[in-house]
C-alpha cells in the first residue's frame, strides 16, 4: 500500500501542468468570449472548468501522496497545500456557476482563480528548485550575495562553528537539509536542527566524531547509500573533513573562539589553510571591463622598433602592456604612436623616465590605464596633476620621485586607485589618513622597511668544547 | 690521359662534396631537384626542416621578444631560490614536538620495511628536532630560531609542507625540480617561461642563473638548460665573484661600430644559413650575438651593486666583491627590476648528513641558515616597497627532505646529529606573485616521516609557477621528436589552495 500511495505520489510533477494549462486555458476562454467575434466560445466553459478542477482535484490527491513521504519545509508545503486546494475548490464552484446560470460570479471566479494558480506554481517551484529560485542569478546583486565567505583575518579569533563549520555545511549540505529540502527528516542550517537530528536519530554525538552520522557518513564508501554528501554531488574535501572531525571531537561548541579549544598542532596548518588575511578584499581588476578592438599592428611593430617592450596582457585581450625600460627618453615619435593606440594600453612601466609636459599628457589620454609606474623619474607635482582625468587608474608607483603630498592629493578624480607606492619621495608615513580622506580604499606602502641587525647575522657556530 | 686524369679529379672532388654534405642537406637537395620536384613540394609544404612550434613564439628574427601568455597572469618574473642539497624541514618550517620525545629512541621497523635510503642502513634512532621553534605573525606560521628574520616577514609566506619527490639522489631530484623529469635533456623551467614570456628588456637576457655555496649543484648546469628548446632560451650564468660577465670591454683598436659592423657582417652570413637549413641553433647564435653586443652597454649598470645605497647592503648584508648568496639576492631583485623575467639562485651546502661539522644540523645547518635568512627577508621587503613584490614570485626551496632518524651511514654512528635524504614530505614555499599571504597548505604526520594531506609534487609547484605567470601549464608545449612535451609532461595541478 505504501509503495503505491509513493508512486501515486511520484506523479504529481508531471499531473500538475494538467489544472494549471486548462483552467488557464479556461480564464483564456472566459475572457475572449466577452468579444462578440468569440461567442461561440463559451460554449466550452463548463467543460473546461470541469475537466480542469476535476484535474486540479487528482493533482492535490497526488501532491498529498508525495508531501507523506518527501522531505520538504513544512511551511512551505502547508501554503502550497492550502493554495491548490483552494484552486480545485473554486474551478469546481466555476463549473457549479455556469451550470445553475450564475455567470455573474463567473468573472470573479476566474480572477481569483488566475492569482491563486499563480501563488501555487509559484510555492511549488519553491520548493522544489529552493527559495529564490525565481529571481536567483537573474539580477547582478544577487550573484554578489551568493558564496560570500566570511573572513577570516586571524583564525584564531574565528568562532570555530560560525566561520569555519557553518560555511562547509552550507556549502556542501544545504542543498539538501535546510529551508528549502528535508531529506530524512533532517535540517543543518541551525544549531537546533543540528542538534535535533533527523528520522534515524541524533546525527551529533559531541566529542565522539565517529559515532555522529554528520561526520561518519562522509567517511562511507561513495557507493554506499548511506554516503555523504550523495555520489555525484560536491564532495567533503580532505580539509573540510579534517575540521569537522576537530569540531566534533572537540566537544561540537558552537560559539567558542578557537583559540579557546587549543587546537592541537597537527590542526594548525588546516587552520591556516582556512585564514584569510588579505584584509578587505579589494578586488583588484587587470584590465578594465569594456571590451576593446585590436590594436594597429602597424603602430605596435613601429614601437617594437623604437625598443618598447609591447605586447598584449593576454592572449584573448586587445589590451596592451607597454614597457619602457629600455628607453628612458621617449621621443615625439613615440610619443605619436602611443597616441594611436592610446585606449589600448593598460599598463604602463616608465621606471627613470625623463619626463616633460607634452609626454604627460601622452599619459593622460591613455583612459584605459589601469596600472602606471613612474618610479624613479622626475615627474612633478605640477605633471601629475595632469593624470587626474585617468579614471581606471588602480595602481600606481611613484617611489623615489619628487611627489609631496599635496601633489598626490590633486589625483582626487581616481576614484579606483587602491594601491600606492609612495616610498623614498615627500609623503611620510604621518600623512597616510590624509591620503585616506582621498582614497579611502587604497593601501599605501611608504616604504623605508629594515631589517634588524642580529649578532647571530655573521656570527658562526662552532662545534661545543668539551669538557 | 689529361682528359681521364680530368674526369678522375672531378670525380674525386664530388665524392669529397658528398661526404660533406650532410644527410639533411642530401635530402633537402633531392627534393628541390627537379626530378623530385613533386614530392619536394609535398614535403617541403610540411617545413619538415624548420622548427614549427604550436605556440608559434620562436621566430627567426627576435626569438626573445615578449610574448602574452595565455591568460592575465599576476606575476611577471620568478625569482628561484633553490638550497642544493636538500634543507631540513625539520630545523625550519616542520615542527614536531612528538618527534622530540622520541629522540634518540630505535626507529619502527615500520618505518623502515620496503623503503630504501640513501645512506642509512639497519635499524636508525630517531632524531628530534634540532632548533627552537615559534609560532610566528599573525598567521602563526611555525618558524625555528635558524631564521629570526624571515618570521617577521612570515605573514608574506604561502608554505607548502607536504611535497614529494621520487628521487633520492640530488642530481635526479635537482633536475625533476626544475626540468619535470629526473633525466636529462628536457628544458628547464627558466628555459620554458622565457619561451613562452620572452624577456621584458631586450639588452638582457631573459634567464639569469647565480651560484652560491662554493659549488654548483650536483645536477649541473642542466638544470637551467634549454633541453629540445632553442638554446637561446637556457639560463645566463653569470660568475659570483669578481665581474659577473667577462670581457664586456671592446679590445683595443676595435671601436664601438666596428664591433657592431662585424656582427651584423656575421649575422647575415648566418641569416643566408638559416635560410638554407632552418636550424633554430643559427637564429639562436645571432640572437646571442645580439645580445652580448647589447649586454656590453647593460650589464656594467645592472650587475654592479657596488652602487647600491649603504641602507640596501645594511639591509641586504651585502658586501660588494666578495662571492656570497647575499650579493646574488640583491642582484637577483635588480635583474629583476630591470625586467629579467627568470633568476634562479642556486645555493650549496645544506646538505645536513652529520658527516662533519659543516653539514650537522645542529652547526652548520645553522650556518647556512644565517648566510641566507637576511638577504632573503630583505629581498621580499624591498621588492614590496618598489611595489614588485605583487607581480614577482618568489620560490625558496631543495629538491628533497630529510628522515626524521638520524643518518647512519653504514651502519655506524656519525661524529655529528645529520639526516639522510628523504623524499617523502618536504616543505617549500613561495611567495609574491599572486601567491596568498601567510598560508599554509598541506601537512605531515606527527614525527614529520609523511606526509597525510595537501600532498603535491615539483609537478605541481611548476603548474603553478606558470600559473601565475598567465599559462595554462598544459597549453604551453613544444613540438619534438614527433610529439608536443610540456614542462609537467603528463602530471601537474596548479597548487589553488595558496593563490590568492
């Protein structure tokens, strides 16, 4: 009897389209016979309303068969329960209309009728494709939002549950036992689920890691039923693993830092592993996103031949590196040319280069830079001022130049410069927040680094006298 | 009687002609007869003479010149650091406290069935670690005392502390490190990028190799060979004592646009060759031609560090004139300041068999830790404030480790605590270049024998390098003796776990 009632219940993806296509079909029906031209149409509504509650009626039997033995959020279940029955009823009372010639109900009926289908495809899909699906990757924000890890600047400090365990289990076993699917009975995605097991019991025995299914089940061969995660879905990796097994044997806290277990030292390099010092993260993009034509072939060999070294970012991009290392002067000639291919180029090296006017505005036309450096050269506060209009400008280097502060702070257009190399010229490191009140993401390196002096550095070790 | 003595002359002559043409030269001949000329065409239209590559980077004009490499890569030059001789990961990076209780204890026979040494024999003690250990930076990376300096740059550091080899001996081991095989004959790694990168300066070369130590490593200068590649793109030794490059000076009576005259007089002969038999070798020589003609104008300025500001020689320990790793580091960030795309330093003497004092662990280990630990850290700190430490890797590593036992060479206890040649687990490192900044990934058992998790080999470690120079390691090939070779040859896995 069970096994039927499960394949009664196995029909109800395919039998659902049945109500949903007839009675919208029906509304269909209803709103064109309105139109003198489709009159003769009305005369199918009775059937239609009775076929599609009739149909709407065996999809609730079917969709009760599958939610008996389905692992879905109950909630969810409930309001789509409730919804379809609500539309079986109401198409049902449509056809009781139409038959005792109430047809003034009638277009209340299909009204709501049109929402309610609506609401309960919608809660449908909900559960099964998960929440969000609707909207999910389909706008920009979205895909921001999705996998955002938290970070980790100093494991130790980290709350072993919630930075460290919640993110595997979200990552690798959501899918499945959470809001959105309960599969054996079984939730994940918070402390008391967790604690509340699933269908075949406690899934967390703290402090004993093999007996908790949460973590015995992922050592199970992958073939064998009981294997988690399922074959074929994202595995638990070697590390992963490593650290469930040090949180449940460590007595499965939830809100301990964890330096406050002493990890023992054969956890530190997976802890390690797992720290993510790189502070905020600021995505620092090559090469700006618009795409680009080619290049002049003709402009860049005529560089080639002048001693610049220049020579596409990649393969597969239009955008350009040009180094001029081995030419310190760089002449009209060059000059010219780098004119016409100035939306091209992207970075730029000038290291000692003997600058004067007409070259820096050269520079400042090429809009596309994203990295420029100017180290070592005579470069002016004055000529800087001039890059101001370099709106991709990310990264820039102008270590041991002449620069003063105030020559920096003129640059206060380049709203996408994050990094700054600003040693061995006039900005100290005292002035770094006045930079920040420009370029409040950048990260300034001023330089003037030492390494200590040690006795130990030149000494040598001999072998111990003996006594 | 003149005219058979002519025609036995002639004769005579052809056969000395046929002798020296060469068996290429035969053929090529044959095919562009005209009797042949059908089949010539057919053949010549595969340019089954020429070098045809499918990255298609060597041409015959500039054979060095920059090329993009597959994708946006982070780093743009390597610098190579590598310890000939096998450093013990036990005295720097591994810390196992276990292995102190058990110092001096018989090692398991468990340890020992079905393995092979290369010293050791019978049964050894094990040996605890020999160093003071600390947790360091905010990342608590584990650093002995044997480098004070580089713990306070260990937040730049991405460990790798479970690497493998197969190779038991340096010379096999070396060249597997660098060349992708423990044979000889394929190219070095330098050899690979500069093909696949070109150089960033056209007066230098694009693979400059330094040597420290007092030796050069076991494997020998085939470790920053060309292999089948051009050998326009093997490695650049330049001399660690006295002037890095010899007769830079034109001799006397021959100025400047002689010299160059000369040169281009030669190379055109070399061209008309080239044109003849489509050897790569030929381009190679012009190109090296060329490029010692540039070198003697470039390299007096970048290979002198006598220059340096005292505040780089405070910081580096260098001392101008003498031979040391220190001089080669600070000319290794000057190479590449000026645009070198490849520096490998190879360092001599770590390797700690306990045989004398200058290779106990416990002396001479610590030795040559303080002759590399400061011109190291220095190295990371100044090419981050130049800001080229983002876009230069910095690789540190041997081609093996060494047995958590204490050596015991034919079965006898040595005069000092040493270990033997270990290929189990091993620790490198790298950093800069897109590398993360104070990781660490995998991770050996508790006395250091093994390694349990985050394994990976030298393959790896090149998949990775070239990663983050912009290739797809098993894109960049080169077409020889009828099959496409890559560096990595049929293994590899770009090492994710520590690129940033």
């Amino acid at each position: 009897m069970e096994s039927i009632i499960k394949l009664i219940g196995h029909f109800h993806p395919l039998w659902v389209h049945f109500p949903i296509g007839i009675l919208l079909f029906a509304i269909l029906i209803h709103g064109l016979s309105s139109w003198e031209k489709y009159k003769k149409l009305e005369a199918a509504l009775p059937f239609t309303y009775l076929i599609g509650g009739l149909s709407a009626v065996f999809s609730c039997i079917t969709g009760y068969a599958l939610s008996n033995n389905g692992d879905y959020d109950a909630n969810l279940i409930f309001k789509h329960q409730w919804l379809a029955i609500s539309v079986a009823v109401i198409s049902i009372l449509g056809y009781v209309f139409i038959k005792i010639h109430k047809a003034v109900y009638l277009k209340w009926t299909a009204f709501v009728l049109l929402i309610l289908i609506f609401l309960t495809g919608h809660y449908g899909g909900t559960l099964t494709h998960g929440e969000g699906y609707l909207t999910k990757g389909v706008f920009v924000e979205d895909k921001q939002v999705i996998k955002n890890k938290p970070l980790i600047p100093n494991v130790q400090e980290a709350v072993l549950f919630n930075d460290i365990i919640q993110p595997i289990l979200e990552e690798k076993c959501y899918g499945c036992h959470s809001s959105i699917k309960k599969k054996g009975k079984l939730r994940l995605d918070a402390q008391e689920w967790i604690l509340k097991g699933g269908e075949d019991g406690l899934v967390l025995h703290a402090g004993d890691p093999l007996k908790s299914p949460l973590y015995k089940n992922i050592l199970l061969d992958p073939v064998d039923e009981k294997h988690m995660p399922p074959k074929g879905k994202p595995q638990v990796t070697e590390q992963e693993r490593r650290l469930l097994e040090w949180w449940i044997s460590s007595g499965a806290s939830f809100n301990k830092k964890v330096k406050e277990l002493s990890p023992p030292s054969n956890m530190q390099s997976v802890l390690l592993a797992v720290q993510n010092n790189n502070g905020p993260k600021i995505q620092i993009q090559a090469i700006p996103s618009a795409e680009i034509g080619p290049a002049d072939q003709k402009v860049i060999n005529g560089l080639k031949k002048m001693g610049v070294t220049i020579v596409n970012v990649a393969l597969n991009s239009n955008y350009i590196s040009a180094n001029f290392i081995t030419v310190p002067h760089a002449n009209d000639t060059i000059s010219d040319l780098i004119k016409k291919i100035n939306d091209n180029v992207v970075w730029i090296k000038m290291p000692g280069m003997i600058f004067n006017d007409p070259l820096v505005n050269v520079l400042a036309d090429c809009k596309s830079l994203t990295k420029l450096s100017i180290e070592n050269t005579n470069i002016s506060d004055k000529q800087l001022a001039i890059l101001n209009d370099l709106h991709e400008l990310q990264y820039l280097n102008i270590v041991n130049t002449k620069i003063s502060l105030n020559g920096l702070m003129q640059l206060n257009n380049l709203k996408k410069l994050n990094q700054l190399y600003v040693g061995q010229t006039n900005i100290k490191e005292t002035d770094l927040a006045r930079i920040k009140t420009v370029f409040p993401n950048a990260t300034v390196n001023f330089g003037n680094y030492n390494v200590e002096k040690l006795i130990t550095d030149t000494q040598i070790l001999k072998v111990p006298q003996k006594k | 009687m003149s005219k058979q003595n002519n025609k036995k002359i002639i004769q005579e002559a052809n056969l000395e002609t046929s002798h020296q043409i060469t068996r290429k030269y035969f053929f090529k001949e044959c095919f562009s007869g005209i009797g042949a000329m059908a089949l010539g065409s057919m053949v010549g239209g595969c340019d089954w003479l020429g070098s045809k590559d499918s990255f298609g980077n060597f041409t015959n004009t500039n054979p060095l010149m920059a090329h993009a490499p597959h994708f946006i890569g982070k780093a743009k030059s390597v610098i190579y650091l590598h310890m000939a001789g096998a450093p013990s990961q036990l005295e720097l990076f591994d810390y196992k406290p276990e292995l102190l209780k058990l110092d001096g204890q018989d090692c398991p026979q468990s340890l020992l069935d079905g393995k092979k040494f290369a010293f050791i024999r019978g049964v050894p003690k094990m040996l605890g670690p020999q160093a003071v250990f600390k947790q360091r930076g905010q990342s608590g990376a584990w650093i002995s005392d044997n480098l004070p300096h580089l713990s306070t740059v260990a937040d730049e550091i991405s460990f790798l502390k479970a690497v493998q080899t197969d190779q038991f001996n340096h010379g096999p081991a070396q060249l597997l490190m660098h060349t992708g095989s423990p044979r000889l004959g394929r190219p070095s790694i330098g050899a690979w990028v500069t093909y696949g990168l070109g150089t960033e300066n056209s007066n230098l070369p694009g693979f400059v190799v330094l040597t420290s130590g007092g030796n050069n490593p076991d494997a020998g200068k085939s470790v920053w060979g060309n292999g089948f590649l051009p050998s326009v793109y093997q490695g650049v030794q330049c001399r660690s004592e006295g002037d890095p490059v010899l007769f830079l000076k034109d001799p006397a009576g021959i100025d400047r646009d002689l010299r160059k005259a000369s040169i281009d007089a030669i190379n055109e002969a070399n061209q008309l060759t080239y044109n003849e038999f489509k050897d790569p070798e030929i381009v190679a020589r012009m190109a090296q031609y060329e490029m010692a003609f540039k070198m003697q104008i470039s390299v007096p300025d970048v290979m002198n560090i006598n220059d340096e500001p005292a505040y780089i020689h405070e910081m580096y320990g260098t001392h101008p004139g003498k031979a040391s790793f220190a001089n080669n580091v600070l000319l290794a960030r000057k190479l590449v300041e000026k645009g070198v795309r490849f520096v490998q330093l190879f360092d001599w003497g770590w390797d700690s068999h306990g045989t004398d004092v200058s290779n106990a662990v416990d002396i001479g280990l610590v030795n040559k830790c303080r002759t590399i630990d400061k011109p190291i850290t220095a190295l990371l700190l100044d090419l981050k404030q130049r800001g080229l430490l983002d876009e230069t890797l910095v690789v540190w590593g041997g081609e093996f480790g060494r047995t958590p036992m204490q050596e015991n060479r034919d079965g006898k206890t040595l005069p000092f605590k040493g270990r033997d040649h270990h290929t189990e687990a091993f620790t490198t490192w790298m950093a800069g270049g897109g590398i993360k900044q104070g990781s660490s990934f995998g991770e050996t058992d508790e006395i250091g024998y093994s390694a349990i998790s985050g394994k990976v080999t030298a393959y790896d470690m090149q998949a990775t390098i070239l990663n983050q120079l912009g290739f797809d390691h098993e894109k960049l090939v080169y077409p020889f003796q009828g099959r496409s070779f890559r560096l990595t040859d049929v293994h590899g896995r770009v090492i994710n776990e520590i690129v940033a």
